[in-house]
C-alpha cells in the first residue's frame, strides 16, 4: 500500500498549493445550511484530491466534506472508501492563523488504515499506513513518529487555555496537573503522535472526515482514539457522519476513565455528546 500512500501525500501537497493561492489574496466566505463557512479554497482542494483518487482508485468510493450528499442505503454497504476534508478549520483559514490541514485516509471495514495529513502554511505533512509506522515528512525524507509513553505529569492536554465546555473543563480537574495546548482541526492529533500533547479529549460534535486520517497518524505511532465505551473510534457504521464523543490518547495505560462524570459514566456521557 505504500505507493497508494505516496500518490496521496502528492494529492494533499496539491490541494495544499491550490488552498495556498486563496489564502494569498482575499477571498469570498460563503455559509453552508450548517452555518459552517466555505470558500474557494475549499472547493480547490475538493477537486484536486477526489478527482486524483478517482483517477488512482476507481473502485473505491470517495466520501468528501464537499459531497457528502450520498445516500446511506448506498454508504453502508461500502467495505472501503476514502473520506476526505479538502480543507479541515475552514474558520481557522478565514482567521489566516495557518492553524488548517488537508486530511485523506483509507477506511477498511470501519477503521482508518491509510492517512495523510497537511498543513501547508507550515509545510507540515505526516502520513501514516496501518501496520507500517507513522511519518514525518521533511526535507524530502521521512522520520518515525512515537508518542511519549509512559505520559507523566504534567500531562500536555489539547485544550483552548481560554475557552472550555464544562465537562472538558471538569475532565482536566481530575486529570490533575496539566499543560494545556490551543491547536486547529487535526493538528491535535498529528501532536500526540509527534509525543509533544498527551491528551485530547472530545466531548463535541465533529465529523467523520475531521478526524480519519489523523487517526490513523495517531495510531500507527502507539497511541488511541477510543469512543467513552472504550472502542476504537470507528468509520461508515451509521447513516449520520457525526462522532460520538472521544478521547485521544498517546499512552493508551493513562487512566482515562477516571476524567469522566462519574455521576453519569462512560455510557452517559457517550450519550450526551453523540
């Protein structure tokens, strides 16, 4: 699978130059239904990479933020499909803090196996393969990542230092000592699997595509992304493309279920979030 895995770091570098002449000059921001913000930039993206993956797999499905229009009794008997965010942290790309990345990943049987992440204001690209590591890619080379295990305190959560829902909030009290880290869309990950952040706990709606491919970055390089049951965070199972609640982990022995409600419990608080 590994050339599969390079044919898409050139698509994400693609979109990536494409999303970087937007963000040069002034650009229209339009509002989808959902009141999220869209702008040529996403569109670029959009049809660089599902074009290339149609041209380079064309017996695999493509889910994308920007086509996300297609019918469930058709998506649920998908064994595999790419799902795409041409442009993850649109609001953050209208801010211009470069804080926005490129996500495409390959999911099998409703894990994420195949994943590259971009973030082209800083050049900043990890891909990653199930079974094969996890990479960042500089000056043309690539170096291994692995998450800091065993995580000690403080433990370096990804958190807004400014502003937090109540049960975030109430989870980092009974972490105990912590640094808390501000970061954009999938970057969160990308810095657990580079073992610089420890923690990032979810307790919010996001959607498939936002987190895919830097779940697999995640995983390949030791740590988790679990549901608040304790299961893996999984792909293409139900009609609605929103996530349940979760918890990224660099140290999958961190004792998460400790950070929860204890009043309302792993289930409860599933419940509430998804």
């Amino acid at each position: 699978m590994s050339g599969l895995r390079e044919a898409c770091v050139g698509l994400a570098q693609a979109a990536g130059a494409a999303i970087m002449q937007v963000y040069a000059r002034d650009f229209d921001v339009e509002f989808k239904d959902d009141a999220s913000p869209l702008t040529q930039a996403d569109l670029a993206s959009h049809r660089i990479i599902v074009d290339g993956l149609r041209a380079l797999a064309p017996d695999i499905p493509v889910l994308s933020e920007e086509d996300a229009d297609i019918p469930w009794e058709t998506r649920r008997h998908w064994k595999r499909h790419w799902l795409v965010d041409p442009l993850d942290g649109t609001r953050e790309f209208v801010k211009k803090n470069g804080e926005f990345t490129v996500n495409i990943a390959l999911v099998e049987d409703g894990q994420p196996v195949l994943g590259v992440v971009y973030a082209p204001v800083f050049d900043y690209l990890l891909h990653a393969e199930r079974g094969a590591g996890a990479f960042l890619r500089r000056d043309g080379g690539d170096v291994a990542l692995s998450t800091r295990r065993p995580a000690t305190a403080p433990l370096r959560v990804a958190a807004s230092c400014s502003h937090l829902d109540p049960r975030t909030a109430a989870a980092l009290e009974r972490m105990g000592e912590t640094e808390r880290h501000g970061l954009g869309s999938s970057l969160k990950f990308c810095r657990i699997a580079e073992g610089v952040i420890d923690v990032y706990p979810r307790f919010g709606p996001t959607s498939e595509w936002d987190t895919a491919a830097a779940q697999c970055v995640l995983e390949a390089a030791g740590g988790v992304v679990l549901r608040l049951d304790g299961q893996p965070l999984d792909y293409g199972r139900k009609e609605n493309i929103l996530n349940p609640d979760f918890i990224a982990l660099g140290d999958a022995a961190l004792p998460w279920r400790d950070w929860l409600d204890p009043d309302t419990g792993a289930a409860g608080a599933a419940a509430a979030g998804g």
